[in-house]
C-alpha cells in the first residue's frame, strides 16, 4: 500500500507569514495603538488648563498598567487568529536572540544590535508576527538585564511598533537583493530615530521644569513645548540614536542577506500558511 503524496499551496512558495491579520488582530492592534498614541503623547493632546497635567507624576504607572493588559489582549488575539506550534517556536527563538543581543553594547553610543534583527524578522513575518515579536522581546530582555519599570510597556509598545512596520514595507513578495536591503536599511535608519523620539516622549513630560528649561511645561501651549521637546531631544538622546541607527544600517548591509535567507528558508519549511491535502488516489 503506497502513502498518499502530501500536496503544499503555492502560499508554501510565496512569502509566508505566520500571522494572518483578522478583523479581530486588526481591531486590537487598533486599539492599543490609539491608546499608545495617547500614552505617549498627551503633553500635546492635553489643553494647557487641562485637569490631566494636574496628574502628571502619576501617568507612567496608570499607562503602564493599562498597556500591558492591552499588549496582552493583542498578544492573545493574534494566538486564535493562526498563532501555531510552529510560529510560537520561532518566535521564542526570535525573541531569545533579540533579548541576548539587546545587552551587547548597551550604554555604549547606542550600540544596539537587537534593532537589525527585528527590520529583518518583521519583513520576512510580516506585520502581525512583528508586533508579538517586538513586544515580546522587548519584555524578555527587561527581565534578562533588569530594567523593569514604568517605562517598560512603553519599550513594548514602540518597539511593537518598530518591527511591525518593517512587515508593512512594499514589495514583501517581490523585492529581493540590494533593493530590498537598502529599503530595508533606510526604513531602520529613520525608524531607530521614530523609537527614540517616542521614548523621549514618554520620560520628557517628568523631568523638573524649575531645573532645565527644556523640561514639560503644563501651563505653556503645543508651540512652545513642541520646541522645549526638540531642544531636549537634541541635547540629549540626538548621538544615542545615531549610533542605533548607523549600527542597524551596518548590520542590515552586511549581514542582512544571510539573514534574511535563513529567515525565509524556516519559514518555507515551517509552512505556518499553507493547507496541507491529502490524494485519496490509490496506488
């Protein structure tokens, strides 16, 4: 008695993604993303006269613990959407690496080579597989180098964002070779600077105005405090993420193929979308 021969979709060849993106992932990212939105920048969404300022030491602790529940809900939904045996095993190895390099040259002109893995993983994985690897890495190496705190979710959420937008970049099923690479090295570059700027977001509003004159006014209007924030981004974090940003450019170009190409075999061999069929012809 012969074994049936197992017949693979084309999705098998075509660039596979190991989390398809439902309305359900859709509504949720939605929804996280807005309250990041708001998480991050109320200093200039909240009117000068607004009752929120009054509140503003304690906004780190009330946003972190309602990002972590919304990560978790989004982490949860895009399981049921197709989050199987197979794409949670490459995610606790992408998330493993990621965390392992996050501490390799950590406090050193932004040296941080974890951000390269992440544009490569989510352009391969796609969007969905992206926003669960960057949080989830992100998590793991607070918890390996120790830097849990208020600001933790918000590491979560940007870098979520970060590796998501690697997988929203065109051409995922066409592009190959030194265009895609420097799309991809472009795209690290300005996005190193976005997960600066975001984070800067989060800790500028709590920095002493009586001390610095860069710092959050509450009283003054979005004008001015929109300059106080570039100013204080340039005196404080401007080398930090140039020095993420060139090292995430460096490692895109030269090391980027060999990654990209065993990134892309797992995924052919993992198969995470294709439908397997079985011919019911005999022998």
């Amino acid at each position: 008695m012969s074994t049936a021969p197992v017949r693979r979709t084309r999705a098998a060849d075509r660039q596979a993604r190991a989390v398809r993106l439902g309305p359900r992932s859709l509504a949720a990212l939605a929804l996280v993303s807005a309250v990041g939105v708001v998480a991050f920048g109320w200093p200039f969404l909240a009117p000068p006269a607004s009752r929120l300022t009054a509140h503003a030491q304690d906004a780190p602790w009330l946003f972190a613990g309602l990002l972590v529940l919304l990560v978790a809900v989004v982490g949860a939904t895009i399981s049921e959407s197709g989050l199987g045996a197979k794409a949670v095993a490459m995610l606790g190895v992408l998330a493993a690496t990621g965390a392992a390099l996050r501490p390799i040259g950590a406090g050193t002109a932004g040296i941080e080579p974890m951000f390269f893995l992440m544009v490569l993983s989510g352009r391969v994985l796609g969007p969905g597989f992206g926003f669960v690897l960057g949080s989830v890495t992100m998590f793991a190496s607070a918890l390996l180098t120790g830097g849990v705190g208020p600001w933790m979710p918000f590491q979560m959420l940007a870098m979520g964002w970060f590796t998501m937008g690697a997988g929203l970049l065109p051409g995922a099923d066409r592009l190959r070779g030194r265009a895609e690479l420097l799309l991809l090295a472009a795209y690290g570059f300005l996005a190193a600077f976005a997960y600066g700027t975001a984070m800067n977001m989060q800790g500028w509003p709590f920095m002493d105005r009586d001390a610095s004159g860069i710092a959050f006014d509450p009283d003054a209007g979005v004008p001015t405090n929109l300059a106080r924030f570039v100013a204080y981004c340039l005196a404080t974090s401007l080398g930090w993420d140039l020095g993420r940003a060139i090292v995430t450019v460096v490692l895109t170009l030269t090391l980027g193929p060999a990654v990209l190409r065993a990134l892309r075999r797992a995924t052919r061999r993992a198969a995470f979308e294709s439908q397997v069929t079985f011919d019911a012809s005999g022998p």
